[in-house]
C-alpha cells in the first residue's frame, strides 16, 4: 500500500470542479463540487508522506494531514475519518472555510519543490463528507455519564468544539446563544456560497442528539445572570466571539448608505434562511441595483464583495490600503471574487465619504497610497502619495475589522478581567479568567481571528475544565461527611 502515495511528480494538484463565474453569481449554494471517489484517492496520493510533516505544524489543530491523506489514498475512507475527526470536531467546515494558502497547504513540500500543494483543505471536506453519507459520523456515547455540569456562553465553533469534548467525557453541557440558531457566525456572518449551512445544521443537531442541551435567545445580563449560570454549572466557558465593528474615521462616514459588514451579511444570511428581515425587504440591506464599495481586506470583505454579485449590485468595488501580496484575505477568495466581476483598488485608502444635500452617500473619495518602511511587526506601512480620486456609490459596507464588546458591563460582571483592547484575561496555560471557574476561548481572548483557532482554544478550555471538575470530585469525595 505504501507505492500508492508519492505520486505528486506524475499526478498534478486538482481541485473539485468549480462552477462558472457566470452560474454561481446568481446564487448562494457553495462554488465547488465533490471529487468523484478516483481523483480524491489520486489527489491524497500526491503527498509526500514527509518524516517531519509541516502541514501539521501549519495547522493550528495539529491534524494528522500525511496519515488521512494515506488511508484516503487507500481507500480506507472511515479510518481517515477517525483520525481526522480525532484532532478536529468540525473538519468539513474548516476544509470549506480554512485559508489553506495561508497555512496548511501554503507550507506543504509538495509545493515548496515546485509540483504544487496537496489539496489537503479539498480532502479534508472529502473525508467528512463522505463519512456522513456512509453513516460514521454518529452521536456521541460517552463512556460514563457524570454528574458535574457545564455551561458555555457562545454557540460559534469554539463553544460547540468545547461542547462536544466535554460531551465526550459524559459532562452534562448546557450551550447559551443570543441568537435564535446555532452556529454563530458560521450561520450567520459566513455566506452560503462558501458554507452551506445545511452542514452546519446537522452538527447542532448531532450534538442534541448527543445530549446537549441548547438554549437560544439567552442574552447574559438581561435574560440569564452570569452569577446564576455560575452557580448553576460547576464551570463556565466564555466564547462569545467578537462583534463590535471598527468604525470608518473618515468626514462623510455618517451619511445614509453606509453599514457594517456584519449587519449586510446577518441580513442576506437570514433571508437565505427564510426568515422575514425587514432591513431587507425594505432595500436597506440590499445591494439589488446599487454600486456598493466595500472598504478593508480580508476574509469579511470578501464575503461583502461576493454577497453583493450575488444580491444584483450594479457594480462592486472592494478598497484596500495596500496591495495585493499584503491582503489579510484568502488569496482564493480574491481570486473568485475577480471571477465573479469584482474590481479591486489596491494601494487606495478612503479619505472622505461625499453626500448630496439631502444626506445620501454619492461617492467615496480615496488616496493613492504606497508601502513604505516595515512597522515593529515587519509589515510595510501605507503612506499617501498625495494622490486621490472617487467612486460612485450609493453603498459602502464597512469590513474593517471587529473587536470585544465590552462584556464586563454586558454581564454585570465588573470582576471580568479584559485587557486594553477589551479581550478577556486568561492564565493561558488554562483558559481560566479572572473569575474562578469561568473560562474563555476564541476571539473574546486572541481577537477576531480564525474558525480554526476558535476550535483549538474550544478544545484546550474544554481540557481545563475537565480537569477542574476531576479535581473538584476528588475534593468531594475526600471530604468527611456530617454525623447525623
């Protein structure tokens, strides 16, 4: 079985088939098709199989890449499921959304040597995907039950990867969401076109059908007191992700026409829903005719740009202050977005927003820009040129970035230590914060970042408290008991 891998000289990489530009601009279902089962094996079998595999230093979980890819390449397809499934709770989500190019695939040998990456982000959807069809993929039965409980504040991947681990080890969990579905912003601030969200579904449902429980519409510090979850659960987890949309600092930036990424994107995302969204209806939230600007660079900007193809914008620009090479974004992503009829403006920053009299956003003016001398992080800076020129527009959406709330007074809870940006303080060997017990994981302590990081810290919280409440049993079983 082993001749079978090593064939990246005389196999070149594949992706599954991708739609047409043209198709795939009108709707909202994902771009890429299945490998038929002959590619996928030939695909696993380009990699190297490498003594010190740096995909897996690439990628954030630590996935054992070189040994699914091997019994996917031999066929042994619910095997490479157990194993990738072991490192990771949501592997056909991250090999949907993951920025490959920029981790696993980006420092794979195959494509330092010049052959081109392994498609491991392909394979990894492959693998899962398959495993559903075949029924692996099965609720969890925990060896024994316990009796300490759990609660997590967040229903996005962190909280939901901490769910199942800790589900795993036969702790009663309780998942808190503010909103009406589970998912987070896998439901609602990514688009279809990239994560169905039928396959985010099932996994909510999966973990119901494993025993935990969901409560939604549960906003801590109105609906729910964190005082009382604390007392109701033996630990707490944090992973309420990161919401608060950078505001552009520019004069026009108040006028009628200008949103925040994530308000465009819950809309489009709820009406593919089928839910009534009046922001919708009533053409706020619609870019159906409107020559829609969208200002920053990465992941959620490209959502914006593409998301507005799609809803019929008349025209889509997407602004950003330096160049291509620099883009935070999937160069992927950039790559589709091109295809779909979006047009970039690297090296441009916004400098004003200019309105008619009665208020209504007209054009962005922007400066012409060029990097200059590395920051302290190594990053070449933006400089104005001096230059400047407009866009029309009647809509600009806002991607620029997000950071904490401020979920010491959200919760009522003036003990919860955050730091200068609003994060929560951690002891980052446990996840532990400043309130004992309670825990936090994913953007709320490392800033908006990936899906993927999101799963780690889920999985390393969900260790600590386990490791808590062992302890917290021992205590009480040492304890001597009361004469009567």
């Amino acid at each position: 079985m082993a001749s079978r891998m090593l064939k990246f000289t005389s196999i070149n990489p594949t992706m599954p088939e991708k739609r047409a530009a043209e198709a795939r601009r009108s709707d909202f279902q994902e771009i890429y098709g299945d490998y038929a089962q002959t590619v996928a094996e030939d695909q696993a079998a380009r990699c190297s199989q490498c003594g010190v595999p740096f995909c897996q230093q690439g990628c954030p979980l630590s996935n054992d890449i070189p040994d699914w890819l091997k019994l996917a390449a031999e066929d042994r397809m619910e095997e490479a499921y157990q194993v990738s499934s072991a490192t990771n709770n949501m592997p056909e989500i991250c090999g949907r959304i993951c920025p490959q190019d920029r981790l696993c695939e980006g420092i794979c040998t195959v494509e330092q040597s010049g052959h081109g990456t392994v498609t491991i982000g392909a394979m990894e959807r492959y693998i899962t995907d398959n495993a559903w069809e075949q029924g692996y993929v099965t609720p969890i039965k925990p060896p024994r039950e316990r009796e300490q409980s759990a609660g997590i504040i967040g229903a996005g991947p962190g909280g939901l990867a901490a769910a199942e681990q800790l589900r795993r080890k036969g702790y009663q969990v309780t998942v808190y969401d503010r909103y009406d579905r589970g998912g987070g912003l896998l439901v609602y601030g990514i688009p279809g076109f990239k994560l169905e969200k039928h396959i985010v579904e099932r996994r909510i449902k999966r973990l119901e059908e494993s025993g935990v429980r969901f409560e939604f519409n549960a906003s801590i510090g109105e609906t729910h007191k964190l005082s009382d979850l604390r007392d109701e659960h033996d630990t707490l987890l944090i992973a309420t992700g990161v919401y608060k949309a950078r505001d552009l600092m520019v004069p026009g930036a108040g006028c009628e026409g200008v949103h925040k990424a994530l308000d465009f994107l819950t809309t489009s995302n709820r009406k593919g829903l089928g839910d009534d969204v009046p922001e919708f209806e009533n053409g706020t939230l619609d870019a159906k005719g409107r020559k829609v600007v969208v200002i920053g660079g990465g992941d959620t900007a490209m959502d914006c740009v593409r998301t507005a193809i799609r809803q019929g914008a008349t025209s889509v620009s997407c602004l950003y202050r330096r160049d291509r090479a620099n883009m935070p974004g999937s160069q992927r992503e950039v790559a589709n977005a091109e295809e779909e009829g979006v047009v970039f403006e690297w090296l441009a920053s916004p400098e004003a927003l200019i309105d008619d009299e009665g208020g209504k956003l007209q054009a962005v003016r922007a400066a012409r820009m060029k990097l200059g001398a590395p920051d302290p992080s190594g990053r070449q800076s933006p400089e104005k040129t001096g230059g400047t020129f407009d866009i029309e527009a009647d809509m600009v959406i806002k991607a620029l970035g997000f950071d904490p709330e401020d979920l010491p007074h959200l919760f009522n809870e003036p003990a919860l230590t955050v730091n200068r940006w609003g994060a929560i303080k951690v002891d980052f060997a446990t996840l532990e914060t400043s309130l004992p017990g309670v825990f936090a994981a994913g953007d709320i302590v490392r800033g908006a970042s990936l899906v993927v990081w999101a799963i780690k810290d889920g999985r390393d919280a969900a260790e600590s408290m386990h490791k808590r409440m062992k302890q917290m049993a021992r205590t009480a079983s040492a304890a001597p008991v009361a004469a009567e």
